[in-house]
C-alpha cells in the first residue's frame, strides 16, 4: 500500500471513533439485557476490525501512523 492511502485510511478509522463511542455510550440505554449484550458484542466486532484488523497491517508498515502514538 502506499503512504497516501495509508494515510487517508488511518484519518478514515479515526474519523469512526466519535461514533463508535456514541453508540457505547447508547448501548448502556438498551434496557433489554439480552439485546445489550448482543449490540455490545456486535460493536465490539466492528471496533475490533476497524480499530485493529485493518489498521494494524498499516501501522506495521508506517509505524509512524499509529494513532496511539
């Protein structure tokens, strides 16, 4: 991958962590418990693809781009 799109996909990632803390936040009001869990466990998975799956292989190449940095 070049830099550029690197670069741009990172800025992409962390432009979805405002709403996937939004919707954390929004989880918490689902009075139904089983439904909570199964909406948590949905965000999970998306923040863990988004959050690592696919930013992880970038940051190993640009190690410069980690977010955490």
């Amino acid at each position: 991958m070049d830099r550029d799109t690197a670069e741009r996909i990172v800025k992409a990632i962390e432009d979805l962590t405002p709403g996937l803390n939004t919707l954390d936040v929004l989880s918490e009001q689902i009075t139904d418990q089983e439904e909570r869990r199964e909406f948590r466990r949905k965000l999970g998975n998306i923040m863990i693809l988004t959050g690592f799956d696919l930013l992880m292989p970038i940051v190993k190449q640009f190690p410069d781009l980690d977010p955490d940095k």
